[in-house]
C-alpha cells in the first residue's frame, strides 16, 4: 500500500536544507528511479521524464547542495505545471518515506553542460535529496507553519478530506490554492495574481496547486474513494483562477 505510506508522510514532511554530500548508493538511486518511473499522472497525455543530477551540474542562486538532484521534463501542453507538480511531490513524499532528505527547488536550473531539453521535453523544476543530519520528520502537526483551513476552503464538512492538501509544501509557502464546491465536487482554485507578482509567482502557483491536487487525491485514496479530474470550467470565488474539478467517487472508476 504505497499510496497509504505517502498520505501517512504528508503530516510529518519537510524541507531540508542541509545534506550529507555523500552520495547514496546506485541500489538506493535506482529505488528512486523505479519509484518516479511509476508515478501516477494528473494529465496522462502529457509526456514527461524524470533525470538525475549531481551537484556539479546544477546551478542554483540560492546555497542549497544536496547530493542528488531529480529534474522533472515536460512537454509544455496546457497543465503541464500542475500535472509536474502532481507527479515529482509523489517523489517528494517517497524520499521523505524511506528517510531521505528533499527539497523543491524552485530557483535551480541544470548548469549549461546539460543539455536544456531530453528527448524533446523541457526542463521544469528540480527536488534535491539525499542523506542528511537534521531532523527529517516534524513531531506533528503544530509544526507546520500553514493558513487555517477556514483561509483556503469554504466547503463545510471538508475538514477532514482537505486537511492533507492544508499541508502541502508551495514555493515561499505562499499556499496559492482554494477549494470551493462541495465534498463531492470540489473545485480547486489558485490566487489571481496582480501584475506585480505575476511574473514572479505565476509559474510556481500552478505547480504548487499540483502540489496540492497530489496531497488531495492521496487523501481521497485513504478514504477509499476515487479522485476523478475534470477540466471544464465551472468557475470560480472571486479572487481566484479555475483550475479543475475534483469529482469525488465512492466506487473505483471514473
Ligand atoms: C515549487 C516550490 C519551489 C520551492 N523553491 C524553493 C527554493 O528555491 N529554495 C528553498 O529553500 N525552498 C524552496 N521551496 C520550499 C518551500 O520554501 C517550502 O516547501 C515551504 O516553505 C514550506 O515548508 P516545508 O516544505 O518545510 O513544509 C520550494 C517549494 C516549492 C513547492
């Protein structure tokens, strides 16, 4: 039940900033490789691949060295950002789960020598992991610095469902995402941006709400339902920007 152990990770999960630069063996790296080959798609008619990175080939502005890097590749169709972050937190929650260090990257870029695109797709964004000798898991839940779900739902009786996706990890924790509808159409959201910020925040909100959908739908899972995507517009809260609908089903097909 690997789904069940990635929900569990998600109430103990966090950033880590500092890494053991020693690498992890192939064995442990090709565990990683086997699980992101596997990984379950928001958009499955986007191709995408995952890559694996040393330090010495990553360029990051921020002083942040981690062994290992996973580089997630896209083809740029629409949603690509939410379906690249849907599939890489799954690799997020994994490394967490096997007791590994990670952290998003959202200022990393792979340095010049790596070529820009693999097989046609377009580099995205990148999660460093590796060993580390900080504390990797939080105690419990006070220790997430997050909105209240009062801030980012206006559903009631959703508590419970939404809780998970309360907290998932966004770039500056800025936890762009909203959830309207009911607990069995739950339309999912993220913050219109003014002029100011969109340029900076516009590409990382999309990914973060994929962030999001992928805490959701793990939690959906753990109770025994079936998450089942749907892209029509259905509108949205004032303030915010449609960004599907999350049809919550009770039997195993969509
Ligand atoms: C898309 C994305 C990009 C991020 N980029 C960076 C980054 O460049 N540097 C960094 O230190 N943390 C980065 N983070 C980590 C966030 O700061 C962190 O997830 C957030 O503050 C919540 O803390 P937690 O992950 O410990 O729960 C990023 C997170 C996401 C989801």
């Amino acid at each position: 039940m690997i789904n069940e152990e990635l929900y569990k990770t998600i109430f103990t999960r966090k950033s880590i900033r500092k890494y053991d630069m020693t690498s992890l063996t192939d064995e442990k790296l090709i565990e990683i490789k086997n699980f992101a080959d596997n990984v379950k798609k928001l958009l499955p008619n986007i191709k995408c691949e995952f890559s694996f990175l040393t330090d010495d080939k990553v360029k990051n502005i921020l002083p942040i060295k981690a062994p290992h890097y996973i580089s997630i590749y896209s083809e740029k169709k629409e949603g690509y950002l939410l379906n690249a972050g849907f599939m890489l937190q799954q690799v997020d929650l994994f490394l967490s789960s096997v007791n590994l260090g990670s952290c998003w990257l959202g200022m990393a870029k792979p340095s010049k020598e790596v070529p820009a695109s693999k097989n046609g797709l377009d580099f995205v964004i990148m999660i460093a992991f590796g060993n580390t000798q900080e504390k990797l898991h939080r105690a419990d839940k006070s220790e997430f610095k997050r909105k209240g779900i009062s801030e980012i739902t206006s559903i009631s009786g959703g508590d419970q469902l939404l809780e998970a996706a309360r907290l998932a990890p966004s770039a500056s924790n800025s936890q762009p995402w909203y959830f309207s509808g009911n607990i069995d159409e739950i339309i999912v959201c993220r913050e219109k941006l003014n002029l100011l910020k969109a340029p900076l925040y516009n590409r990382m909100n999309q990914i973060d709400t994929g962030i999001a959908l992928c805490h959701l739908w793990l939690s959906i899972e753990h109770q025994g339902k079936t998450a089942c995507f749907d892209y029509a517009n259905s509108g949205a809260p004032k303030g915010y920007e449609y960004m599907l609908k999350v049809k919550v089903e009770g039997d195993t097909s969509c």
